[in-house]
C-alpha cells in the first residue's frame, strides 16, 4: 500500500473538494508553502509515521529532586494505520500532532522551549485509485 503526497501538478491537490481548491490557490499566489511530499509505503494493518520537524529537550523529574532532560519532537507528525478489508477497500486511521516550541515558556539552558500541541483525527474509507488520504 503507498500513500503518495504528489504535487498539485499531478492531479492530487487538483480536487473537487473546496479546501483542497482553496489550498491549491493560496500556494499559487506564494500565501501557504508545501513542506514535504512523501510516499509512505506499509502493509495492512500496519501503522507507519511520519515525522517533519524535529527535537528539543525537555526538563522531566527523575523523583527524589532529581530532574532530568527528555527528548520530544515537534513539527508535525501524521501517523497511519490502513487495514484492508475483504473486498479490497481501504480502511485508514489517520492521527495528525502539529506543534511548534513556544519561547515564551523557556526554561532556563541548556533546556530548550516548551512546545505548544494540537492533535486530529480521522478515519476514511478513499475510493480505489484515491492518492489525498488526509
């Protein structure tokens, strides 16, 4: 199973879907820019991730006063989890985490910014040959 993140010029932004519309024009006019275009390959039921962004440290408490740095990504992190069913459609779960580090609730160095998060959430069933999943 591939899931394939082309650019508008082949077909998978140009959609009859409004958003899809809007979004294709807002990048035309240099208004929103695309970050990344994968191909994510897995098997049914299967969960895949994908991660663009990266890692900032993050103060934890290790107990007893201690504390401690812990590693957490930021950017935005879209995972699947596709399940074939038995008349060969696709049954996606698809889980968006989009965050940014947020300055102004630094700590002090050499940890680095907190970050602030929003998640979604969707399942869909796309139609046979549907490439725009999420």
């Amino acid at each position: 199973m591939a899931l394939s993140g082309k650019s508008s010029h082949s077909g998978v932004l140009a959609s009859t879907d409004p958003f899809f519309k809007l979004l294709e024009v807002l990048r035309e006019d240099r208004l929103v820019k695309v970050l990344a275009e994968p191909t994510i390959v897995t098997l049914s039921n299967r969960p895949v991730s994908y991660h663009a962004g990266g890692q900032s440290r993050v103060a934890v408490s290790l107990g007893n006063g201690r504390a401690g740095v812990e590693y957490k990504k930021y950017g935005t992190i879209v995972d699947f989890l596709p399940v074939v069913l038995a008349d060969q459609t696709i049954h996606l779960k698809c889980r968006v985490e989009v965050s940014q580090l947020d300055p102004a609730t630094a700590l002090p160095l050499p940890v680095k910014p907190s970050r602030v998060c929003r998640l979604g959430a969707l399942t869909r069933q796309p139609i046979s040959g549907q490439t725009r999943l999420c």
